[in-house]
C-alpha cells in the first residue's frame, strides 16, 4: 500500500516482523489507550486514531520469514509472496486501520519449506529499500499539505534490521528538515516505540508501550565540492555490480550529463545562500532554477533505485543488490537543498528588470536567511544595501558581524615595530558578549523594513 492517504494527519507506524505467531495480549499506550492485539504497532495504530489522526502500519517483511514464491520462469514473485502475508495477518478487527506489507531484503540461511535457502543482502541494501518505502509513504518529494507522524516500532524483529532501519528513517527526517528550512516539513513528530517484552511463562495482565523521541539533526551543509560532482553523478558507481551490469545501470538511467548539471546548480544556489550573494541567486546566468526539474530526477533515481534492489533467485540464493546507502542518501540530500532554495526564492517572487534588481527587494531574502538560521547573512546584506544608497549602517552591532568581529567602535588598534595589533575594548567585551549570544534580533536599530514573509 503506497501513496497518499489523502488526510491531513497520519500516523504512519512502521514494525519489523520476524514471524507472524505473536501471542495475542493487551497493550496499553502511554497509560491512555488499551488494545488487545498480536501485534504493538496495531495498539499504537488505535491510540493515534483516538487522538484524532489517521493511522496506517506497514509491517516491514524479511523475505526468510516464508519460502520464496517463484513464477513460471523461476523469478522471485514479490507480490504473490505480499499477498500470501497479508492473508495470514491478523489485524484483531482493526478496520479503520490501514494495512500494508513491505517485503525488505532478508540476511541468513533458512530452512523453508523442506528446503535451503540462502539469504545475502547487507544493512545498506536493508536501509536503502525502507528508504524508498519511506519516501513514497510520506510522499516527501511532492509539494502537498500533508502531515505525517512517522513511528518506529523496534518491539519485534531481529536485531539485524532495527539499525537500517533506523538509519532510512534518519535519513527521510534530514530531508524533510531541509525542506522544511530546518524545521518540520511534513514529518510533525518522529518517534520510535518499544514494547515491555512478552514472555509465554510469566504472564502479565497488560504491556506497555513506550513512545520515544527519534532527534535527528539537520544542518545546511552541502555533501560535495565542486571537485566531487562527476564522481556524485556516476549512478553506477553507489551499486556492487559486475562491469558490465554497471553499463546496463548507466543505461537505464539515461543521461548523466542532466544529473551533473543539476548538482552543479544546486552547488552554486547553496554557496550563494551560504555565503550571501542573493543578487547571484537571480542571475539566470549564473544559476538556474528549476525545483521541477530536479523532483523528476529524484522521481527517477528513486524508481531505478527500487528496480535494483528488487531480489533475485536462483540455485537456493536469494540476493539483493549492494548498494552503498550513505552515499545514495548524501546525493537526495543535494537535490533537496536545491529544491528547497529554489522553492522559496520562486516564492519571493522579485522582479527583475532590464536596469537590473531593485536593490531593496533583496531585503526579503532576510526571510530565508531566517528560516535556515544565517540571520548574521541578513545583518551584512543590511549594512552593504545602506552602503550603496548612500547611507551610513549606524547599528553597531551589525557593523560588528559585517566587518568580522572588527568594526572601528569595538577594537582599539596599537602599532609597534612594524606590526599591529587589535584587542577588544574593555568598555564593550559584555556588549559584545551579548551579541555573540543572540546575533540577530527583530529589535536591531535601523533595520530596513520589509512587509514580505515567507508562509
């Protein structure tokens, strides 16, 4: 079950089952909602809807926990063996609760069905494959209202897939952060669940479910100099492929030149909002911008990501691709910085003339420099608009950071045998103190106004 589930809030809990056998038991979440189930992720799916949002679980299938189906040519079936989980799942009457499956690679030997199976996946391969699960379920690439509670449910399953996917989950919320201008994007709470183990001897009258903020960082940091964008775009080269396999990758994802291209811009659009050159941004000369563009691309990554790591079967080996998942995720972190500076400046809307840009509008870029906490971008740019209209900056504090700690009013200067040297006055080291503390302020004295905001 993919998509959009078309409400606004949605709980989307994912849990790892290792076999479909759970003993049937009350579980009670956060001492509120009580629910008689086999599995946890169906107690916490009833306490969100409780709460008034939608819930859906995907249980995340190893592929050892049945004999593999093949069809008629000896392929690995992935739907026939989907279906035949679904079947024997028992969803304890939970009809509003959205049910899906997701087969993920399996690690180990097993014995199926009277026969031997060999299981040969990695954690990466295991991250890379809930990845796109995740990417599909939030439907994070596409610029829709949707809201989404992303739950981990850890209770169950072997200790071999908790980390990837905890690692596909990191990964979904870094890049819904950026989205988001370091904030929440669609992904409104992300926590990750564990239940008080159940024991067959000792029997208790209810479990508890424990919920548990998942914190994940984000910075805007770029992943690549401008050195490293060929070897970034070299699609074959984040697989474990034989040579010619690595062609036949190439091939079906087409041009190359397109993805450098676009990595190329999304460098140039980074370094400008980083190191505050607005009036770069605009140029179309200098950069483009196509956030479109560049969510076909992620489109089309993820589709032929999915495609190679769809499993294998032969001779009794079922194998999934080795695909190196840090750099995979390091390369949609690229291309959602640059969908995400180029959402926000299409929004600000500036119009450009044939004399140019009317200098004063660059003003609203202090909005995103506020989104993505660079406010020390907005005092420079500030400071270097008065400076071409004429006018003397008379905030000391952003003449401060817009001459690098060194403005004339704070340092005293002394020179002796050929050198100079600079401390702070004594006088302004707690002012300073203060600045350094909370750089920028709504209340900075003589701040252009600007009536502009970005929602």
């Amino acid at each position: 079950m993919r998509g959009s589930t078309g409400q606004e809030s949605v709980a989307l809990i994912y849990q790892i089952v290792g076999n479909l056998n759970y003993e049937r038991v009350q579980y009670v979440v956060e001492n509120k909602t009580r629910k008689v189930a086999k599995f946890s992720s169906l107690a916490l799916a009833r306490h969100y809807i409780n709460e008034g949002a939608e819930a859906r679980v995907e249980f995340l299938i190893p592929l050892s926990i049945r004999e593999p189906p093949v069809d008629e040519k000896g392929n690995l079936h992935l739907q026939s063996f989907t279906q035949k989980i679904m079947e024997e799942l028992e969803t304890d009457g939970e009809e509003d609760v959205k049910i899906g499956v997701s087969p993920i690679p399996a690690i180990g030997n097993y014995r199926l069905g009277g026969k031997y199976y060999q299981f040969e996946a990695t954690p990466q391969s295991i991250a890379a494959t809930v990845f796109f699960h995740m990417l599909e379920d939030v439907n994070l690439i596409e610029d829709d209202q949707k809201k989404v509670k992303l739950i981990l449910d850890v209770s169950t399953g072997h200790n071999a897939y908790i980390p990837p996917l905890f690692d596909a989950a990191r990964a979904i919320t870094v890049l819904d952060k950026i989205l988001g201008g370091l904030k929440n994007y669609k992904l409104t709470q992300v926590k990750y669940a564990v239940a008080e183990p159940v024991s067959r001897d000792i029997k208790k009258d209810s479990y508890q479910i424990f919920l548990i903020d998942y914190n994940v960082k984000a910075f805007m940091s770029f992943p690549y100099n401008h050195t490293e964008l060929d070897k970034a775009a070299n699609i074959p080269a984040y697989i474990k492929l034989e040579p010619q396999e690595k062609k036949r990758v190439a091939d079906l994802f087409g041009d190359r030149e397109e993805l450098k291209k676009l990595l190329r811009q999304a460098l140039l659009a980074f370094n400008a909002v980083k190191y505050n050159a607005p009036l770069a941004i605009l140029n179309k000369e200098l950069i483009e911008l196509d956030p479109k563009k560049a969510t076909e691309v992620m489109r089309s990554l993820a589709s032929l990501f999915k495609e190679i790591l769809k499993p294998t079967i032969s001779e009794g080996r079922v194998k999934v691709t080795e695909i190196d998942f840090r750099s995979l995720a390091n390369l949609f972190i690229s291309l959602t910085l640059y969908i995400f500076i180029a959402r926000k400046v299409t929004t600000l809307n500036i119009p450009i003339h044939e004399k140019g840009v009317d200098i004063e509008k660059l003003l609203v870029f202090k909005d995103i420099y506020e989104l993505i906490d660079m406010q020390v971008n907005s005092l420079i740019l500030e400071s270097e608009i008065l400076k071409i209209k004429g006018e003397r900056p008379s905030d000391i504090k952003r003449n401060f950071f817009a001459h690098a700690g060194l403005s004339k009013d704070t340092i005293k200067e002394v020179e002796e045998n050929g050198k100079k040297y600079v401390k702070y006055n004594q006088g302004k080291i707690n002012e300073i103190r203060a600045w350094l503390s909370q750089p920028y302020t709504e209340k900075t004295n003589n701040r252009p106004k600007t009536s502009r905001k970005i929602s």
